[in-house]
C-alpha cells in the first residue's frame, strides 16, 4: 500500500484531500501545526490508516524525518493568500520558502512531490496567461510561492499553479473573494466592490483537491513541469461574479468610485496543458454559489463585542 505525506493536511484544501486519500485506500500522513485548531479533522481522524504530526515545516530535522518515510508527498503547508503574508513577512518567507527548502533537500528521485502552487505568481498580465507567460508577481505570496516553486520543479517534481479557490471546506476561509461576497451579500445585505473589472480565474475546491490525486496517478507525464489548474470557463471579472450572486440574492451592489483593491491580479488563464492529460474541472461557478448559500446562510459569527 502507497503512503502520502500532506504537509498543511488540516488547512482549507487538506482537510477535503484527506478523506480522498482514504478512500483510496493510501496510508495517509498528516502533517501540520494546527494554527487553526484541530476540529476540521475530527471526521476523519480516526481513520486507522491515518497518522497524525504537529509539526512545523520549518522544523527541520522533524519534517525530513517524514519526508523519508514516504512515497508521495503533497506539499500544501504555506501562509496563504496577500493578506496573511502580507501581516508577517518574516513568517511567510520563513514557511513558504524555507519550509519548501527542508523538504526539497531530502526528497530522491524515487518519490513524487507534488507542491501547491498559485496563479498569483503571474501578476497582471495582458492577454492568456500559459504556462510560459513569464512570471511577474504582485505580492510577497506570489514571490514566495515561486521561489518555492523553482525548488520544487528543480526537484523533478509537478507544480500546481491553482486558479483562485472557493466552496466549503471543513477549515472554512471567508476571506477567499467568492465565499467572502457571499457571505456579505446574506448578512450584510451589501458588497462594496473596488475595480470590478478585474479578471480572476476560479476553481472549486473539490476540482483542486481532485487534481492532486490526477497529479500522483499521471506523475510520469507531468513531473519537472509546472501546471494552471482551473478551466476557461470560470474566468471572470469581480463585477460577473457579483452579479451571478446577486441573481440569486438580494443585496445592494456598490461600485466604490474611490479606493483600490490591494489585490492587483487581473488575468486570464489558459488550462489547456492539463486538460490535454486528461484533467477537468466538474463544478461551475452557479453550483458552487448554490453551494455557499445554503452553508453560508444559517451560519452566525458572534461578536463577543457586540450585542447585535
């Protein structure tokens, strides 16, 4: 039987990955500091075939100890996202960097290394982005995610540059743009928009999860190259997007006639090298709306600041 090192197993795409690996009958390793805390595992952590590490992956004799006892490894262990990295520097560089390194100095030829990349890395392009359109990021995560990349493609390994993810997650994230407008469009009863006419590209969280097992079963044709995962037909600008949610809400859109997104991504990708392996996206943007509302609407963050 396979096993599979997931470092950042408990974060937003591990905690949906795990399960997958499970059922497939891997003996799975998660690997992770538990930032986020340890309820998003508890439906699965029981799981006779799963092993479970607090761990750092800055750790150094920690993670490679790891690292050398397995077949796959799914590097997902990062600070993500402009905001976050943006807020610590330091640790950002410091995890998403040298964590990479760490693991990247003990892995031989003979395991497949998989890393989760990002589409941030391009920046603001003009035109499609593929994946020779030359690199330019906008962000201190996009920087550090493609120096970890290089390692990692140096390493023989597959790259996965995702589009921007969004859906449910047993590690829930609002801060991605997706769940974030829909959040406020059912509580708050408004989104307020800088520069809708920003192109992004998305991508559900269930299609990455499933191009990392489409990564270990075709790692042969794929490995020492980097890959945009997502599908054109979820290209779309802030605005689209917006608009999509507020056909199935009713909300207030106001386009800010001042101010700026401090996310400066605006592209359009191309995923036509992984599609011609044989990988496809499944859930389009209106099933992954529905999706969010009807999570997202029950849901009730309380203020212990705030009476109402």
């Amino acid at each position: 039987m396979e096993n599979v090192l997931v470092t950042g197993g408990a974060g937003y795409k591990g905690t949906l990955l795990i399960p997958k690996l499970l059922e497939k009958g891997y003996q799975v390793t998660l690997f992770d500091n538990f930032t986020w805390g340890y309820k998003p595992i508890l439906h699965f952590a029981s799981n006779k075939n799963l092993r479970i590490i607090k761990g750092d992956v800055r750790d150094v004799k920690k993670i490679k100890e790891e690292v050398y006892k397995h077949d796959n490894i799914l590097h997902l262990a990062a600070i993500v996202g402009y905001p976050a990295c943006s807020s610590d520097p330091e640790r950002a560089r410091s995890v998403n960097i040298d964590g990479t390194k760490n693991i990247c100095s003990v892995v031989t030829k003979d395991q497949r290394l998989i890393f989760a990349s990002t589409g941030s890395t391009y920046g603001k392009v003009e035109g499609i982005c593929t994946e020779e359109t030359p690199i330019n990021p906008l962000s201190l995560y996009g920087e550090t995610k493609w120096e970890a990349e290089k390692m990692v493609l140096d390493k023989n390994g597959v790259g996965l540059r995702f589009a921007t993810v969004f859906g449910i997650s047993p590690r829930l994230r609002l801060d991605l743009l997706i769940n974030d407008f829909v959040y406020q469009a059912i509580h708050n009863k408004q989104i307020v928009m800088f520069e809708g006419y920003f192109k992004r590209t998305f991508l559900h969280a269930i299609d990455a999860v499933e191009s990392y097992l489409f990564s270990i079963d075709n790692y042969d044709k794929m490995k020492g190259e980097a890959y945009n995962v997502g599908d054109e037909n979820m290209n779309f600008t802030k605005k689209e997007i917006a608009l999509k949610i507020k056909a199935k809400i009713d909300y207030y859109l106001h386009e800010a006639d001042f101010g700026e997104d401090i996310d400066k991504r605006d592209y359009e990708v191309s995923y036509e090298k992984i599609k011609n392996l044989g990988f496809k996206a499944n859930i389009n943007m209106n099933i992954g709306i529905d999706e969010l509302i009807k999570v997202l609407k029950p849901l009730t963050i309380i203020n212990e600041w705030r009476n109402a």
